[in-house]
C-alpha cells in the first residue's frame, strides 16, 4: 500500500484524494491508498489546487465578537478559508503578517475605525478587495468607501448569499487580475 501525507490545510480534500487513487490505481502492485491531512499552522498552510477560485484567505473585521466568529465559520463551512480581528488595529497587524485575498470590514469600530483601515490597507495592499458590511453606514460613508477602493458596500443584516455572490464576484476580480491564480502554492 501507500501512504500520503500531505502537511497543509486542505480545503477541498475529496477532491485531492480522488486524484491520488486515481494516480495511484496506474502504479503496478498498489492494493490501497491511505491518505493522510495534518492540521496546518495556519492561513499560509492551505494547500491549493481544485479550489483556486474559492478565497483562501477572507480577513473579518468586527468589533461584535459573536457576530464576526460566526461568519468566519459560515465562510470555513463554505470551504473558504477564513481569520477574524475584532479591531482595526490587529486587522492591520494580520494584513501586514499574512495578507488576505480579501477583507469583509466593518465601519464603526473603536480605536482605528474601518475607513481608516480601509484607507490603509489600500494603500500598502491594493490588491486585497475589501468589502464593507456594517449596519452603521451612511449614503457619504458608501461614497467614501467606494472612492477610497472598497469592492462592494453592504449593510447588515445581508443574507448569506448575497454576502457569498460578493466574496466570490471579488475572488472573480483576482482572478481576472492574476490568471495564473494564486502568488504562491
């Protein structure tokens, strides 16, 4: 028999396991295949191949700690990949360690507000598509944001698949923007 290990994150394991059987069927004298996916250490670890066009790697930022927790697991249940800050402050610290493809960003937040993050962000990233969901916005803070850079103002509460078509039309926009896919497996 043989045995993979594969020490990545993997997203869409059926998917990679399928193709190793398939392979390993070809190989004279192979009976079985075990397949085995370590947990990674992290964001950086996902490996990536069926699921280039599902966002590894979705920053959200909310100062409503139960709101922002359960839309990241809602976003890892739907196979992408996910982080949470709970302020502007740490959300630039986790830009700058391991920038996401993509940031849902709330506005009103304390210390530095979600403008400012965005501002920032746009401006050392400009590649990160930042998608504002607040349930504080003004018709000025959507004209803001969107001059500032932000892909797409939403306000709370947004059903799941509205929020999802919006993830996905910006991962579309990567795409477009790099159509080798990601930097780096």
């Amino acid at each position: 028999g043989v045995t993979i290990t594969i020490h990545k994150r993997v997203l869409l394991p059926d998917k990679l396991e399928e193709e190793f059987r398939s392979i390993a069927a070809k190989i004279s004298g192979v009976r079985f295949v075990e397949i085995k996916i370590s947990e990674g250490n992290g964001q950086k670890d996902i490996y990536r191949k069926y699921d280039l066009k599902t966002p590894s790697k979705v920053l959200v930022v909310d100062d409503e700690r139960e709101f922002a927790q359960t839309l990241s697991d809602r976003l890892i249940m739907r196979d992408v990949g996910s982080a949470v800050a709970y302020d502007g402050e740490s959300a630039l610290d986790l830009v700058s360690k391991d920038e996401p493809e993509i940031m849902i960003l709330d506005i009103k937040m304390p210390g530095i507000n979600g403008i400012e993050v965005l501002r920032r962000v746009k401006q050392t990233n400009p590649d990160i598509q930042v998608i504002i969901l607040t349930g504080h916005g003004t018709k000025a803070d959507r004209e803001l944001c969107i001059k500032l850079g932000a892909f797409a103002f939403l306000e709370k509460p947004v059903k799941l698949e509205v929020l999802s078509a919006t993830i996905k039309n910006a991962k579309d926009k990567i795409m477009a923007r790099n159509p080798a896919g990601q930097k780096a497996i």
